[in-house]
C-alpha cells in the first residue's frame, strides 16, 4: 500500500520451485502480462458429454515473480516502495498469503544461515535505517513490535523465550498490548533535547531482535509441511519523525502567521500468515485440527474485511468489520 503507487492495494504471485518428484498441475505462468491459467481439468477425463466447465482459470495479478527470481528482487518489485512510503508518512502492510508449505515464511523471513536468503523483514529493517541515512534525516525514532497471534491469543515475542512468562490477551482491544524496542541514537530507548539522532547505528540491534522473536514461534509438522506455523506473525516498524516547517528558521511565515514543524508518524506492518488448511489433506488430529480451525477461521475474516474494503471504495458498503478477529483489527490503520 504505498502512497506512491497508482493503486493502493497491490497483489503479487510468487511462484514456488517445484519439488523433486512433484508432478506438475498444468499451470501456465507468463510474467510479461502478470497472468496465471491452472486448468481444471485433465485431457484424460474429456468426453463426449457435453461439458460446460471450463477448461482453465486465469488469474490477474500487479505482479507476477518467477521461481528464479532472488530474494533481493522480490523485496525490490514488492516492498521497497513501501520503505519510502513509510517514511514520507503512509502507513502500509505486506501480508505472504498462501496455502500451508507454499513458502511465506521463506519469503518474509528466509533461513538465518545464509545471509544472501534474507527475507523481506530483515531486508526492510536495512532499508529503513538505510534510507533515513541517505536523505539525512536525523531526527527521527524507529520502534519495532513483533507479535504472534496464535488461537486469537496475541503474545509478545519480544518478551523472554519462556512462554509461561509472555503475557497473553484473550480478549479487548489490541492497543497498546505488547512492548516496542526502541532506536533514536546511540543508545536504545533513550531521547534526549537537542541530541543528534544518528540511527542508522542500530540496524544491527534491530535485526538481533527480528531473529530472536521470529525464533520463538510457534510450529508444528503435519502431512503437507514438516514445520508449518501455527500463528500469523506480525513484525511492526513505527517510525516518528518531525518534519521542519516550509519556511525553516524559527517558523515564522510573516504576517504574523507561526508555521511550527509537523510531527509525522507512520508504520509498516509486514504479516506472515499462517497458511490455510484442509484437515482431510494435511490429517491433522486434536491439538492441530483446533489450530487449523483457527487458522482458517482468521483468514475467512480477514477476507470479509478486504471485500468490505473494496465495496465501501464503491459506496456500497458504509461498515468494515475490522473488529471480528485480532488479525483485522490490528492491521485496520494500515488495510483501510
């Protein structure tokens, strides 16, 4: 969602290298027009009868990423505009959206042993710090939250790794609930009148707590994915800083009118989703069927809230339910 952008909302594919072994389903990929056809069914089972099913879906995307494409390229087509988005002063939200084992978590987060695999989390904890360096802005304090929210239960993953300890909210609203590490200058947390902010010195700090808390989620194996996340994932960067009046000096615009520097403050929220599940193929029992329950659940609604979003652009629809899950309700600021 970038304010820079012709449409606020931008959907992306990526397309997952196949598996050894894995048949192929037919689809058809071409990245030139951003389109997709699967077909629905095979030539084996055409007949004589008459058929009036199609034979293939297509499907239309902003963007289409091929299966070569590196991680770097993904983070530049797909979330980069929104780092200069979040610091001019537009909210904005990344969600990897998908089926159990179609690779989110790869994609937003990649594995910690190669660095040249970094995700798009830690890649947009970089450009951050990056680009506020670059254009010279001191003046500025970056804070990022990470939370889990597992059964609609939100826990804090900045808090210690024991989970008997991390708090927990069944229920009310979700301001204010977790706790935020804090950069404005050499010293984490700290503010100081008149003191220069120089924050590109803390990316490195920052990126220690990204691995930390995303190290302490929750997964679980099951037929169709060895370590499936059981939780949606939500990593915020909150930044705040003050933007000099037009006229600079001490703000005054003459004829007797003060223009006094803005105060601007946005955020970004990248979401890692749990990925959705049909219990028949993943054989989940018990502990990991209540789970799949909500994990589908959650998504069923988050999708209500994006088609209330699309009606009420058309004034067809004056209510957005961002209220009937923790998920929605959290990103309302950033979806809407």
């Amino acid at each position: 969602m970038s304010g820079r952008s012709k449409s606020s909302v931008q959907v992306f594919a990526r397309v997952k290298p196949l598996d050894a072994g894995l048949a192929h389903c037919g689809m058809q990929e071409d990245p030139k027009h951003a389109t997709v056809r699967v077909p629905t069914r095979t030539a084996s089972k055409a007949s004589s009868v008459v058929n009036s099913q199609a034979d293939a879906w297509d499907y239309e995307f902003d963007g289409l990423i091929p299966d070569s494409a590196s991680q770097e390229e993904v983070f530049q087509q797909t979330t980069m505009p929104l780092v200069d988005s979040l610091i001019e002063g537009y909210n904005g939200a990344v969600l990897a959206y998908g089926q159990t084992g179609a690779g989110k978590t790869h994609t937003m987060f990649g594995p910690r042993s190669q660095y040249n695999q970094r995700g798009l989390a830690a890649r947009t904890l970089s450009a951050v710090f990056r680009q506020l360096s670059r254009q010279g802005i001191s003046d500025a304090t970056v804070r990022m939250s990470a939370l889990e929210i597992y059964n609609e239960t939100m826990i804090d993953m900045l808090q210690p790794p024991d989970i008997s300890a991390q708090p927990r909210w069944e229920g009310g609203g979700v301001e204010s609930l977790h706790a935020t590490k804090g950069w404005n200058g050499s010293a984490v947390g700290q503010t100081g009148a008149g003191e220069e902010l120089v924050v590109h010195e803390e990316k490195e700090e920052a990126l220690n707590y990204l691995f930390e808390a995303e190290t302490n989620r929750s997964i679980a194996s099951h037929s169709m994915n060895n370590r499936s996340s059981r939780s949606h994932f939500v990593l915020t960067l909150h930044l705040t800083r003050r933007r000099p009046s037009a006229h600079g000096g001490d703000g005054r615009g003459g004829d007797d009118m003060i223009e006094l520097d803005s105060l601007v403050v946005s955020k970004l929220h990248l979401v890692d989703l749990a990925g959705s599940e049909r219990v028949e193929r993943t054989k989940s029992t018990g502990v990991l069927a209540r789970e799949a329950a909500f994990i589908n659940k959650s998504l069923s609604f988050l999708e209500q809230v994006v088609v209330a979003l699309a009606e009420a652009s058309e004034s067809r629809r004056e209510h957005v339910p961002y209220r009937r899950s923790k998920l929605t309700h959290l990103l309302r600021d950033s979806l809407g």
